[in-house]
C-alpha cells in the first residue's frame, strides 16, 4: 500500500535510487526542493525539508514523498503561502513523478493529496503554474478541476500557464 510521507533517514537507499533515476535519464529533478545537489547529505535533506529549511524557498512549505512496494514514486512541495514571485510561476504545488511511472494515474494521486493537505492547513483556493507546452501536467491539473487564469509571460517569452482550485 502506498504511502504519503516525509522522507525519513531510514529512506537513504529509497532516496538514492529515485535520484539515480532521474539523473540517469538526465532529467531536471521536480520538485527541484528535493535534488540530492541543493544539500551536503542525506542527512542534511532529511532534516532541511523536515524543518522547512530549504535553501530555494522563501515561504513556509511541508515535503512529501509517495512510496510504494519499497520505491518512491514521486515527490511533491507544497507552498503554504505564495509570495509575489510563486503567484507568477510556481503557485502552491510542484510535483515530480519518477520516468518509469509516469501515464499511470500517479500525477493525479500526489495533486490530489497535496490539496487535501492544503485544505487541511487554512488554504481556500490553491494556485498551480506549468509550462505551457507540459502535456501532461496540463492534463493532471485540469482532471483534477484546475481553473485556467490569465497566464505568465517570462521575461525569456515563456509561458506558464496558471490555474486555480476551490478547495474550501
């Protein structure tokens, strides 16, 4: 049965294998709050993302990693408020989902539980960004009944598309 947790210190082989993966197929780590490289150790991450401590985050935000059959499948930061900067590109949730199990309903089972815990924290309405050009991101976000706003022009011309969730 999956679980939906903190990564603990317990979890360094867990952990490595999941970082090997995404290195391997020489991939941007997302969320970016979990790659092996912002820290000085295991333990340092460990620790960091339990406290809320990170180094690329400005606002208070909890960690989670989902675990199943002794293999994390992915992991997501949840924002708990949004500074002028996450409002643009960023929002409330960043989530990554390791290759192999991508197109398997995961995407759709982390946003989900990221919502409810943003409920569960005092959040009303939930902000979510992607690339435009992110198929699939855009496909979890509007199955999981994301409101597209006005969208984010990036000084290099990018788009992020923008989206908001009624979770009251």
């Amino acid at each position: 049965m999956a679980e939906f947790r903190e990564l603990a210190m317990s979890d360094e082989s867990l952990y490595c294998n999941y970082m090997k993966e995404w290195i391997d197929n020489d991939e941007q780590i997302v969320p970016s709050i979990t790659s092996i490289t912002k820290y000085s150790c295991f333990e340092e991450l460990v620790h960091e993302l339990a406290h809320n401590k990170t180094h690329d985050e400005t606002v208070d935000n909890t960690t989670f990693f989902l675990i199943d059959d002794e293999e994390i499948i992915g992991a997501v930061n949840i924002r708990h408020h949004l500074n002028d900067s996450l409002k643009k590109v960023g929002g409330h949730v960043s989530y990554g989902i390791r290759k192999k199990y991508r197109g398997k309903g995961y995407g759709n089972k982390i946003l989900k539980k990221a919502l409810d815990y943003l409920s569960r924290i005092g959040v009303q309405e939930a902000l979510i960004t992607c690339n435009a050009d992110n198929e699939i991101s855009l496909s979890v976000i509007e199955h999981n009944g994301g409101e597209e706003i006005e969208p984010y022009t990036k000084e290099d011309g990018t788009t992020t598309r923008r989206f908001l969730f009624d979770i009251a």
